[in-house]
C-alpha cells in the first residue's frame, strides 16, 4: 500500500481553498493508501508568536478534518510537535540542502522582493524558520516514507525541494533510504480562486470559510467579484469566479447544465451567484453541523491527537533509527 501524507497549519479559519485543494483529496487518497495528516502547528510558529492563537487554531483545523470524515482509526492524525523524530530528521536534512535551494523557495523570494521595493535590508521580517521552512517540511514528509502528498500547487515547489533533498541524501549513501515523493493535485483543484479573483487564500483576505454560517456564506458569494458584462451578454464559464468555484461543489450534470446558461446569455450574475450559494451551501451544512458539534468538544479532539500522536511517534522512532545508523551517529 502506498503512504498518503499532508499537513496543514493551524492559521486562520479553514477555507473553501484548503477544502478542495488538500483536505478532500487526502481524504479520497485515504481510501486506497495508508494516510498519514497532521497538523503543522511548527509552521504556524514562524508566523503566528500568540500562543492562544495557535492552540485555537490547531482545534478548528482538527475539527475540520474529523468533520469532513477523517476517521483517526484509520488515518495516522497527528500534531508535528508531538512527534519529535521531525526536528532530528530536520536537522540531519539540513547537511543535505544547499543554501542556494533555500535561497530559491517562492515564499522567501517574495519577502526579499517586498522588502527591495520599499526600500528596507533584503532579510528583513525574515527569520530562520521562514528561511528554513522547506527542510521543515521535508522532514515531515520523508519521515513516514511517503509517496503522495496531496497539495495545493502553491504547495509544488516545496514537494521538489523535498525531492531533491532526499536524492541527495540517496546518493551520498548509495541507496533509497528516503522515499521520493509526489505530489497530487487535480487540475481544476490546483488553485481555487477568492472572492475577488485571486488565489483564496487567508493571506488575501478573500477566502470563504469552510464553516460559515448559512448567511455569512451567502453574504460572501453575492461579494465575488465580477465583470460589468449586461444579462443579456453571453458570459464565458472560463475566465469566471463563480464558475470556478461552483465546478468543485456541483455534479458534473450540474456543471454542464450551468455552463450552457453561461454560453446561451440571458443569465444575470446574482443567478449564476445564487445556484453557487445553493450547491455550496448544500455541500456544506453537513459539515457544518458536524464541525459545530465537535468544537464544541475540545478535550475529546486533543485526546484523538494524542492518540495519533503516540502512534506516528513508535513509526517515525524506527525510521530514525535506521537513518541514525546509515549516517554514522548510531
Ligand atoms: P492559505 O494559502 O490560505 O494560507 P495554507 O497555506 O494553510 O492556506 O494551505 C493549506 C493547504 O490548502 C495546502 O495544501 C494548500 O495547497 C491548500 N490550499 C490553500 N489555498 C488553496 C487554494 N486556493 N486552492 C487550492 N488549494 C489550496
Ligand atoms: N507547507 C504547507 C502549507 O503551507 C503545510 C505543510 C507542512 C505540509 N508540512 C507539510 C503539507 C508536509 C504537506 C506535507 O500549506
């Protein structure tokens, strides 16, 4: 059986973009794999110094995963600082990755780029942890001898970056000690837009959250942005948010269905606005109900974590183990 693994961190509110992108992925990806989810609260730290933030969040991306059906008797759920084989793996992968690599991961160039254009030194803001964060995220996927990783695409480059690492630990001792990963994402999934066009994403502020309620949700729909085109234009499904949106939530008859409405004109905004809300919202409440009452449960999420946790702890005690011994410190 091959290992599914993926981890999110607990920032901001679950959305819509990590429903689609990772969370229901993984957990179709469940059915057929050994899975192995967690939550990267080590991630958060680089951005997020408010502890009661981070315990906060780490609950409601909990209770978002076990709501949308993760069942932790089956898939490996765990917490990342429970299980500290990581940051030994860590460290070992660091002798592994040139700097350079590091040098060229997408979320650090941005800073750098952001600090040039208004004129401050390059690193500024930037710690270790940012600097750092692939080989982080490296550990975690190498340590379970994972195969798939479902993600994101924004996500891609770090899945290479965790590749290369590997190979390059690989060839040093002349063997696969480390499983090459993959990613997985589906196309239509790779990146689902925000309210205003852009990735969704919390850093945007543009996301609809995975649990909102019935009238936030149809609030935040009827704001999607979209072009001045009259009801009478023919409107192409596209280049269009809603539509965007509306064929991750709908049937495939429903998509096709919506998209000869698109073609044919006559259709208004608020309505190809209003049938989103409706498959949406349908899609949702379930989860929504379920969502609510296990938050409401906190002790009950932490013990399933803990749980998890002891379990990925025995599994990635054998694996370092093995490592200890193939680089010399056994
Ligand atoms: P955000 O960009 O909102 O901060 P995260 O970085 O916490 O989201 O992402 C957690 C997971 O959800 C990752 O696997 C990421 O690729 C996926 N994801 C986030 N936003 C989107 C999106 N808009 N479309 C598809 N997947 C997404
Ligand atoms: N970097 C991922 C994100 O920002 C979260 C993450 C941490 C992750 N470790 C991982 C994803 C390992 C997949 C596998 O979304």
């Amino acid at each position: 059986m091959k290992v599914a693994l993926t981890g999110i961190k607990p920032t901001g509110v679950p959305h819509i973009g990590n429903y689609v992108g990772a969370i229901r992925p993984a957990l179709e990806l469940a059915k057929t794999c050994k899975a192995r989810y967690f939550i990267a609260d080590y991630h958060a730290l680089n951005a997020c110094k408010d502890p009661e933030e981070i315990r906060k969040m780490t609950l409601e991306i909990a209770a978002a995963w076990l709501a949308c059906g993760l069942n932790p008797e089956k898939v490996l759920f765990y917490k990342q600082s429970l299980v500290p084989q990581t940051f030994e793996l860590m460290v070992i992968l660091m002798a592994f990755t040139p700097k350079g690599l590091m040098n060229r991961a997408h979320a650090y160039k941005a800073m750098v780029q952001a600090n040039l254009e208004s004129g401050k030194d390059s690193d500024d803001g930037v710690n270790m942890g940012l600097y750092t964060y692939p080989v982080l995220m490296a550990a975690d996927i190498l340590l379970f001898d994972t195969d798939y990783v479902p993600v994101g695409s924004d996500q891609f480059q770090h899945i290479e970056m965790a590749q290369d690492i590997a190979q390059s630990f690989n060839y040093n001792y002349g063997k696969e000690y480390l499983k090459i990963p993959q990613a997985i994402a589906r196309e239509e999934t790779k990146t689902l837009l925000g309210l205003d066009g852009r990735k969704m994403s919390k850093s945007y502020g543009n996301t609809i959250p995975m649990f909102a309620s019935e009238e936030e949700l149809y609030k935040l729909v009827m704001r999607i942005k979209t072009n001045s085109q009259t009801v009478e234009e023919p409107k192409d499904p596209e280049t269009c948010t809603i539509f965007a949106i509306y064929r991750n939530f709908a049937t495939p008859d429903q998509t096709e269905s919506l998209r000869r409405r698109y073609l044919a004109g006559g259709m208004s905004w608020k309505e190809a606005k209003e049938e989103l809300f409706n498959v949406l919202n349908a899609h949702l409440t379930p989860l929504r109900e379920r969502y609510n009452e296990l938050i409401s449960q906190p002790d009950d999420i932490k013990r399933i974590l803990e749980e998890g946790s002891a379990r990925a702890r025995e599994l990635a005690a054998k694996k370092i183990k093995e490592l200890r011994q193939v680089i010399g410190v056994d």
